[in-house]
C-alpha cells in the first residue's frame, strides 16, 4: 500500500522569526516544510524539489516577492505552482499587482493561524487534485495509444482490401462498394487521430472546459479579418450574449477558424459572411454563412472526406488542401459535438457546428 506523502509548502520570508512561525504552525498541521530567507534561496530550492505551493512574502530586500513570482511564471516547468503572498495589512494597495502576476491567494501579516491553515489547505488541495486529474489524462492517452495502434492497423487492412477489389472490379455496383469501404474507413481513421489529439491536449493540461461562446467566434473571426478586408468582404457577427459551449479550446478554435476561413476564401469578394452563435435546445450552435455558390447537390456527399474533390474554387487564388472540413468534423466529434452543410437560405453555403451548452 502506497502512502501519499504530506504535501510541501515553501515559506519564503527575510524574518527569521517569520518563517519559524509559519513553518511550525504548517507542520503541526501535517504539511512538509522547505523555509527560505531569501528569493535567491527559494528559486534554488524549487529548482532542486518542486513544492505543491508557495507561501511567499510580499517586501524582501534584494530579489522581492514579485521578482520570485515573475521568475516561477516565467519557467514552464513551474508556471502552474500555487503562490499565496504573505503581505502586511498597509500594503493592500499592491494586491492588484500580486493577482495579475500571477498569485492565487494572500494572507495578511499578523495572521489568523485558522485563515492561513484554511488557505494553505485549499489551495494544495486544488493542486494536487489538479496533478490527480493531468495523470490520468497521461494513462489516458498511453492507453488510447495502445489502442490505436491496433486499429490503424485494422484500417490500413481495410484500405488494402478496398484497393485489391477495386483491381479487379467488373461493374459499377462493385466500384460504388469499394468506394463506400475507402469512405468508412478513412473516417474512422480520422476520427481515431482526432480523440487522439485531444487526449494529448488534456495530458498537457488543455482539458475540456466551460467556453464562451462569443469569444471563440471573435477570436477565429480576428485571425480571418485582414483576408476579408482584402476581399472588400463584411464579416457580420450575430452572438448570444453568455452562451458557454463545453470544449476544448484549440480544438473548437481551429473548427471555427477552418469554417470562417472557408467562407472567406470561396465567396466573391465584396460580399458579407455571417457568423451566427445560439442556444438550440440542450445544444448550442455555430452557424458560418456565406453569398458564394454553396455546394452542388452531387457534391456534398464527398464534402467532408479527405481530399475531397469539389468543384468549387477559391474566389482569390488561395490555396487549398482538402484536408480542412474532414478534420474539423473530426474534431467537433472528438469534443462530443457535430459539424455538417446545408444551403444557405438565401443562397450560398452555411456550415452548422454543434457543441455541448453549459446550462
């Protein structure tokens, strides 16, 4: 039987006296103590044994507490470590600053022995709860990997089987199966690279979270504004105010941007691509419409297959990989969500990504 080990906390202060208190009150309460004097001593110390959180005096002299919390946040390797300032009462005013650095919480000196426990207590809870949950995704992903070595396997199978009876087809009926096997199995091959990428996202701590919805939209449409403002081309937004959606947030970027994107390149130049956000029942729902030609009728079945060939072109010479629509569909199942193509109503293309909604 494993014995977890009493978390360690790190109390940074120039007074002696400080730190003794602190640290004698910390250790009666089960946690293990690393005392510091001084900010130089304390980043030696994080670099030789990472702490679960640091308590760490506002005012020292030499290298301060904000040159400490400035150097923490600067290292990947300790960027997500907890810092509760320790600051006296009249220094209040530097709490602003302290917060947009980058710390969690403060205690004021003198302290409450209860408050400073409850804070301390809190906060490594968060943290190790937080490590608990990276771990897992870590399994996760190792596991998942396992498991997709087999199965691309099986794909590749499949793919090989498809093309040895599409050598030795004899009529159409043959050649629309063999078609239909190459279909299946390249987008189950795709959707097992998209779970794939997400697990890796949440091993590095990109985990799945509440988003709002209004600026994942501003932030695919801002990387897409200057292409549009080339094309003498309107980007209309329409955005319900508070929607949160349930995703990960580079994953549901890149699907916004790849469909803004689109829109941009395919329509003719001076017209107005709208991009709609709203709650449709338990769901919530991204609408990208464009005034260009939309998609043929006999075209839309191989819209989001890999290298699908439409017969649309880019209305400014852009480029083009045929890549884009069938990973992003991809990725929307990944995160539990949706994408797919209807005609515009007034003509022209609308794509309809939908995502979980956070009630």
């Amino acid at each position: 039987m494993t014995v977890e080990r009493a978390p360690l906390v790190m109390v940074v202060d120039d007074q002696e006296a400080n730190v003794s208190a602190v640290g004698g009150l910390l250790a009666r309460d089960g946690f293990d103590v690393a005392p510091c004097l001084s900010g130089k001593e304390a980043l030696a110390g994080i670099a030789a044994e990472l702490p679960d959180l640091l308590l760490l005096d506002m005012r020292m002299p030499g290298m301060d507490g904000f040159d400490v919390l400035e150097a923490v946040r600067a290292d990947a390797a300790t960027r997500e470590l907890p810092v509760i300032f320790l600051t006296a009462d009249h220094e209040r005013d530097s709490l602003v600053r302290a917060f947009s650095a980058g710390a969690v919480d403060y205690v004021t000196k003198p302290f409450v022995p209860e408050e400073l426990l409850s804070r301390v207590r809190a906060h490594t809870a968060l943290k190790r709860a937080r490590d608990d949950m990276q771990r897992l995704a870590q399994e996760r992903q190792e596991s998942l990997e396992l498991i997709a070595h087999d199965l691309r396997n099986h794909f590749t199978n499949v793919l090989f089987s498809a093309d040895m009876l599409a050598s030795r087809q004899s009529d159409e009926a043959t050649g629309k199966l063999v078609e239909s096997i190459r279909g299946a199995a390249d987008t189950g091959l795709l959707f097992l690279e998209a779970v794939l990428e997400q697990a890796a996202g949440e091993a590095r701590g990109e985990s799945v979270e509440p988003l709002p919805a209004a600026q994942v939209v501003q932030e695919a449409v801002d990387a897409h504004a200057d292409h549009a403002r080339e094309k003498d081309m309107r980007l209309d937004l329409q955005l319900e105010p508070g929607l949160l959606v349930r995703g990960q947030r580079l994953a549901l970027g890149h699907v916004l941007q790849n469909l803004v994107s689109n829109a941009v390149k395919y329509a003719p130049a001076g017209t107005v691509v709208t991009v709609k956000a709203a709650t449709h029942g338990g769901k919530a729902r991204f609408l990208v419409l464009d005034q260009g030609p939309g998609i043929k009728d006999e075209e839309q079945g191989q819209l989001f297959r890999r290298y699908a060939k439409i017969s649309n072109q880019p209305t400014g010479g852009e480029g083009s990989t045929g890549l884009g629509l069938s990973l992003a569909k991809q990725k929307a199942r990944a995160m539990g969500g949706d994408l797919w193509y209807d005609p515009a109503p007034a003509g022209g293309a609308c794509f309809t990504l939908e995502m979980p909604r956070v009630e």
